[in-house]
C-alpha cells in the first residue's frame, strides 16, 4: 500500500510544474485576450473541429495541464464544442503512445488506432456543437 501511494505521489509532483505553467498561460491569455476576439477566432465550425481533434492528439502531458487554459479559453468565448473535442482527442491518444504502442503492437495498429480517435474526437465535437443548440450548459 505505502509502495503505491509513493508511487502516485511521485507521479503527481512530475505534473504540478506543467499544471503551473498551464495556470500561468491560462491568467496571460486572460489579461491579454479580449472575449470578443477569442469567440469570432475559435468558432465550431467543422475546420476547427478537426484541427482542434488534431491538436488534441499532439499534445503531450496528462489532460489535468490543460483544464485551466481550457476553462480561461472557455470564459473568453471559445465553444464547449472545441473544447469536448480537445479533451477527448487528448484523452483518446497522445504523442507519448506512439512509441509504446508501435514497440508492442505494431505501426499499422497505431495508425488504426490514430485514425479512429480522429474520426471518434470530430464525430463527438460535431455533435456537442449540435447539442448546445438545444441545451444550455
């Protein structure tokens, strides 16, 4: 028991300085971002639906360094839309698997696996820009 709350723990402080970047970068765009400009920018059309998907499958890091930008992004404009994107691409795939997962299963695996998450993330943006019509979050 003590092994794995040590081990959870020294996990946890590898991701404190990225979450603290994170927050920093979150209160700059804050400052600096007018509301107006990130709501016209970021608008959940189909384009940036899958560039966000995309951008969501590049990023490094665990999804708990991306809330807080995510949450300023948010109150500056940018649509729930882009944002269930980005958490479900980020969370579907990252970066850091494509050398684990092609080393045990293989690089058509990965890029099955690539693909679909793609499609799965754009798919599920697509339909929460749908859903926010007809329900207020």
């Amino acid at each position: 028991m003590m092994e794995l709350l040590a081990t959870t723990w020294t996990e946890f402080v590898k991701y404190v300085p990225i979450v603290i970047v994170a927050v920093v970068i979150s209160q700059i765009i804050n400052v600096l971002v007018p509301k107006k400009k990130m709501g016209h920018k970021f608008l959940p059309s189909e384009k940036n639906i899958a560039e966000t998907a995309a951008a969501g499958v590049l990023t490094p890091g665990p999804l708990l360094a991306y809330l807080p930008l995510l949450k300023t992004l948010n109150s500056k404009g940018l649509d729930l839309s882009i944002i269930v994107t980005f958490i479900t691409a980020q969370t579907l795939i990252g970066p850091a698997r494509l050398i684990l997962e092609v080393g045990y299963f293989g690089l058509p695996f990965f890029i099955g696996r690539l693909v679909l998450a793609l499609m799965i993330a754009t798919a599920i943006g697509t339909c929460f820009k749908y859903l926010e019509k007809k329900i207020k979050f």
